[in-house]
C-alpha cells in the first residue's frame, strides 16, 4: 500500500470558507477513490488547508485496483445463434466490438470470447451472455479522470476566472476560487502526471510569503508536512495550526489575568489567515472603554480579527491579541501598527457615539420616512406604524401597557439613521438601547429595542420579557406578512429578506412562554394590515400558514421527532404554540408503543369513510338515538357520551398523557361497533346515523390530533 499526496496551490484563498473548502477537497478524493477500489474500508488520511494551499494525505492507496469479472449482455439469442448453434452476424459483431473496445490482439477466430458464450433467461427471453475479465484502474487514471471533476464540485462561495499565460501568450480562461499556482500530486516518492486547472503536476511548492524557501522540491508525500514546516516556514495542518493559536492566546491570558472573548467561528478565521502563527498582546487607549463594549468587540472581531480580553472581573479590557502571519524577532512594529488601525477605527466610532447623542432619539423618527425598507411596501417610517399596530393590538391581549407599547414603536427603528449603525450595520438595536439609557428612558424599554432582532441564529438568546418578545414578534410577522402579500417567497435555497430565520424565530419565542394569543390570531392580524380585501387575505393566510407549518415541520424533524407524528399535531401548534412540543412528545410515546397500533388503524378506516360520505365535523346532535337498533352501535354511543366530557375536561388542562390514554380506549368500543354492526346498510335513516356516530367519535379523539396520519412510520 501507498501513500498519496495532493497539494493546490493557489492565490489567498477566502478565509470563512477555508476549512470546509479543505474538508470537501477530502471527501470528494476519498468518495472517487473509493468507488474506483483504490483504498479500503479502514481509512487514514490528513487534510491540509493554509490561505494559499488545499490538500491531502491518504495512507493505504493502492496503486491499481484489483481485476474484476464483470457479466456483459450480448444480443438475444434469436439474433445471435442459428439453428446449429452457429454464431450469426449481430453476434460476431458484437464480440468483434468488444475485441476493439479490450484492446485484444488475439483475432476473432481465436478469441476466447467465442467458447466462453452462454444463455439466460430475462423475463420470458433468452439472451446471450460473456464474462470478461476488466483490468483494475490505475491511481493515475483515476486521479487524472475524476479529480477534476472533484474541484468543480467544491462548496465555492464565488468563482475567479483567470487567464493562463504561456510564454507571453494567452492560452485560455480557467475558472476557480483564486488563481491557481501550481499542483503537487504524488505517490510515495513518484510524481503523478495528471492535468487540472491548466497546470501540469509536479512536486515543487512554494513556502511561506516571507519567512520560507521560495520553491520546495518535496522528496515524498510523508515529508511534505515536514518538509514545509523546516524549509517552508508553513504549518499545513490546520487543526495544529488552531491549537497552536489557542495555546498562544492562553498563555498570554494566564500571564495578564485575563480571558479571551474568542469563539470557534474567529478562531477558524484566524486559523484561516495565516500559515506560521504569532500571538502579540498589543493595547488601545483606556479612554475608548468609555464607548459601548459590543462596539469595541465588533471592532476588534470582526472588522481587525484580533482577539479581546476581559479582566478578572469581567469588564471589558484594553488589551487584545493579535495574531501575525509572521516570526519577526522585533515585535514592536507590528504591535505599533496593528495599535494605529484600530485606534483610528475606534477614533471613528467614538465621534460617531458622541455625534448621535447631540440628537434625541426619538427626534429621528421622521427621518425614517427619508429611507426606503421596499418600493412596494413603503418606508422604514411605514414600517415602524405597522409594528406599532400590531403591538398595541397584541399588547392589549397579552395585558401590556400601552402606552410603554407606543414607546417603544415610536423608538424601535431610530438608530437605524444614526451614525454609528451606519458604520457598524451589526449594531442595530444594541445602539438603540444605549441611546435610550444615556437619555434616562426605562431600562425594559431599553432592552426591547435591542431584543427586538433576537434570536438572530440558532441558539441565540431569546427576548427576556414580555414586551421584548411581542416587539421582536411583530417585527418578524410585519416582515413575513408584508412580502407574502406582494407574493415574494423564499424558492429553493434563496431566501433573501430571511424570511425563514423569521419563522423560526417566531416559533422559539411563542414556545418559550404562555402567552395569551394565537399563532392564527398573530397570522390574521398580520395580514388584515396589509391586504383590506377579506377573499385576498384568506388566500395570504392559507399562503403564510403553510410557510409557517413547513417551518414547524422542519424545525421539529432536525431535532429528531417522527415525521408522522409531526404531521398528526401539527395544527394544534397554531392553537397553542407552547404546549405543542409537549402534546407532541406525549404523542410519539404513544406512537413507539406497538399496543396503539390498532388505535391508529380504526382512526384512519373512520377517517375513509367519513371522507367517502362527504361528512366532517362534530355531528352529535344530528345521532337519533332512537336509530341505535343494535347493541354495539348502542353502547359506542354510551361510551362515547361518557368520554367526551373526560377528554374534553383533559384537554383544557393540557393532560396530553391521559388524554390519548382515553383515545386508547375507544379500540375496544370501535372494534364491537365494526364487527357487529354493518354502517352501509340499504335504509338511508339508519346508514346516516351510524356515519353521524362515527363521526362524532372522531371527532372527540381527534381534537388535538389527527391519529390516523400516525401509522406510517419514522421517516415516511
């Protein structure tokens, strides 16, 4: 077994995508390599990712895969034989082009093919059959046919396209994610000549920008990482290169008395950034600590890529980490100069933060009318009117004041025309509550304007109270509800004003406490401030309601729950948002217990046949009694008039467990009813009021959900 080594080496590659541009590189080689047979079950191998390089290292290659029999079908054998068993033209033919196609020197007459044919049977017809013995692919033929392929199936955030010069001469356009500089592509110590992207492969590569040897000659593919890291100044693999970062910056911390504000995402981008990491501890003015710290940290995070620290007791510090693609002996330039860009970012930031406080906030509410949110839903002024309806609506319900309602409408979207969420788009909200505490507003009032955008990503933190979380949903339902009424949809993986981030959103608030109003309610009223006209507003609600149950579908399904179940209780989320996970965990309790299977069985056999009588509803009072002739019949209705005012009772106390435990015991009621009692009987009397019954029986099982869906299984 063998060792394969691929190297890509290009221009600064995008950093946020790096890793799993490198990941992807990996598996696409191992996926082809694999179907070719060229490596076993049990795999080993090394990804390799630096800004300017993409590869791997897979121990245990084969160099040729194994030869293997493989069955051809020839032609019928009414075509292909005579007779006398004698081979007739379509045949000959046929192993003639098989001979060319193989390569084989031997002639026809002589070749094996001829005594080696036999017959079977396909479906009633007999066909003529060869076994030919196919040489196994080489490594180099697969690499050179499927690697290509590989690298246009890459997850690229966008396309270069470039051109290869040759001699001074243009030869022709290639397309990547940079310009690609050169291809290492070897087995143990051999060269694999292949050609991608243009570019012949060799085994040269370049080390670091500054600090390492211009061209490498790598000896094998187990030294390239040795070699890159003595001669080339380079730590190719990038996990090594992220721990090395991260002791780095603990190090530092432990001698300061500080911790880091660092998470996974800057710290791959950092990763992403450099090749032969330094950690420096570099300082700002104290006098800027005085600016709000989410700013401070967005500087340096986002903007710089440095890394802020925190005292011992948690205030914001006026140190940070830099981390230099670079080993200088003399720190002190860098530090000076990563030191003068942020301070002038800062120096930005802070006449902007002083700028804004000259002028109330809530004096910039008529400037929203200045800025556009969509050519056919108004402006940002527009906008704030509409959530400030819905607020007042929806805070009378949930018993919010409504006068800190209108507030906090008339505030919520002035800071998006202040100077500092002009330069730092990310600060929207957090601006707004600063504003509002430096002018003495209430602190809740505060805090709903920033909560408002909350959770802005899966795992974010949620609104903290009640007025918070009614702002933050009427953001979110003015935003779903105004582009559903001008038809824009999220299609496919497009999903430009994140209207699917919304729904979401909207879901882990209205599950994260029992509020007084409903996800229908919320849909309504959304709406009937867009579109006047009743018959167009029932088609947008029916439009925003199934968006909205996609949402629940897929949220619940990530999280593991049955899909049949989901679907079963899926409209009771609409009633009660927040007993809803709960009624559906009860259900798949249910569910997972092979003694219900019958229950769901009898409801989808009711559920046929109230479908074929064209009947829906409760149909209680349409049940003659004196109609009820056989017992059966008789005692479902007893039964039936029994159980109803128990689950009825269990519903409105949300005893989702002992509500389906009195579902269950209608199966031996329903099984007496059906084994006895005949419902599609001549006499039209008798046969409707059997079919009321039943119907009033699905009726009383099936209020929170549909238990006939709940028979196909988990993932159906």
């Amino acid at each position: 077994m063998s060792n394969f080594l691929i190297e890509i080496f290009t221009e600064e590659l995008p950093p946020t995508a790096l890793k799993n541009l490198s990941i992807s590189l990996a598996e696409l080689s191992l996926n082809f390599l694999g179907k070719d047979k060229l490596i076993g079950e049990k795999l080993n191998y090394k990804v390799y990712a630096t800004p300017r390089r993409l590869g791997f290292l897979i121990r245990g290659v084969s160099l040729s895969a194994p030869n293997r029999k493989e069955k051809v079908r020839l032609v019928p054998k009414e075509i292909g034989l005579g007779k006398n068993g004698e081979i007739l033209p379509p045949l000959e033919n046929k192993i003639k082009s098989l001979l060319i196609n193989e390569n084989k020197k031997d002639s026809y007459k002589e070749s094996q093919y001829l005594q080696n044919i036999y017959t079977e049977d396909i479906n009633g017809k007999d066909f003529i059959f060869i076994d030919i013995l196919r040489q196994g692919i080489t490594l180099e033929e697969s690499v050179q046919k499927n690697f290509p392929i590989c690298l246009k199936k890459l997850p690229v955030p966008k396309l270069m396209k470039y051109q290869k010069v040759t001699d001074q001469k243009i030869e022709k356009d290639i397309e990547f994610i940079r310009p690609v500089r050169g291809v290492v592509s070897m087995v143990d110590d051999k060269l694999i000549n292949i050609e991608v992207l243009g570019l012949h492969s060799s085994n040269s590569t370049n080390g670091h920008r500054f600090l390492g040897k211009n061209e490498i000659k790598i000896k094998s593919a187990l030294e390239y990482e040795s070699q890159l890291f003595e001669l080339g100044k380079v730590i190719v693999n990038f996990e090594e290169r992220r721990e090395k970062i991260n002791r780095s910056v603990i190090n530092i911390c432990s001698q300061e008395n500080c911790e880091s504000i660092v998470d996974d995402d800057l710290l791959d981008e950092i990763t992403a950034l450099c090749e032969w990491p330094t950690a420096l501890l570099c300082h700002f003015d104290s006098e800027f600590l005085s600016l709000p710290k989410e700013c401070l940290i967005l500087t340096m995070q986002r903007h710089q890529k440095y890394i802020p620290l925190t005292e011992e007791d948690g205030s914001l510090s006026n140190k940070f980490i830099v981390i230099t693609n670079n080993a200088p002996e003399d720190t002190t330039k860098i530090k000076i100069g990563n030191e003068r860009v942020l301070r002038a970012r800062l120096s930005d930031a802070h006449f902007f933060f002083s700028k804004d406080q000259e002028k109330p906030l809530i004096e910039r509410k008529h400037d929203l009318s200045a800025v556009t949110y969509h050519n056919l839903l108004g402006t940002l002024s527009d906008r704030t009117e509409r959530i400030k309806s819905l607020l007042i609506d929806w805070g009378k319900k949930i018993n919010l004041d409504t006068s800190d309602c209108i507030t906090l409408a008339d505030l919520s979207k002035n800071d998006l025309v202040t100077l500092m969420v002009n330069e730092f788009p990310e600060l929207q909200g957090t601006m707004g509550k600063y504003y509002c505490l430096s002018e003495g507003r209430k602190s809740h009032i505060a805090e709903a304007i920033e909560d408002q955008y909350k959770p802005r990503y899966s795992g974010d933190s949620l609104p903290k109270d009640r007025l918070a979380k009614s702002l933050a949903l009427a953001d979110k339902f003015e935003l779903i509800a105004g582009l559903i009424s001008i038809d824009l949809m999220p299609s496919g993986d497009k999903d430009p004003y994140a209207m699917r981030r919304s729904a979401l959103g909207i879901l882990s608030i209205l599950m994260s406490e029992k509020l007084e109003i409903t996800l229908s309610y919320l849909i309504e009223s959304s709406l009937r401030i867009f579109i006047s006209n009743s018959t167009k507003r029932k088609v947008a609600v029916k439009k925003m309601q199934g968006f909205i149950s996609d949402r629940i579908f897929f949220f619940f399904k990530e999280q593991g729950f049955r899909v049949d179940c989901i679907m079963a209780c899926i409209k009771f989320a609409f009633v009660d948002s927040y007993n809803f996970p709960f009624l559906l965990k009860e259900l798949e309790k249910v569910a997972m217990n092979i003694d219900s299977k019958e229950l769901f069985l009898i409801n989808k056999r009711i559920k046929n046949i109230l479908e074929k009588a064209g009947v829906s509803g409760n149909n209680s009072e349409s049940i003659d009694q004196g109609l009820l002739v056989e017992k059966a019949e008789k005692d479902l209705f007893l039964f039936s008039n029994q159980l109803h005012e128990q689950i009825k009772f269990q519903i409105a106390h949300n005893q989702f467990d002992k509500y389906l435990k009195s579902c269950n015991e209608f199966k031996k009621p329903i099984e007496d009813f059906f084994e006895n009692v005949l419902v599609n009987v001549d006499e039209t009397d008798l046969r409707n009021n059997r079919i009321f019954l039943l119907s009033y029986i699905h009726s009383t099982m099936n209020q929170l959900v549909d238990l006939s869906l709940v028979s196909k299984g988990h993932n159906e």
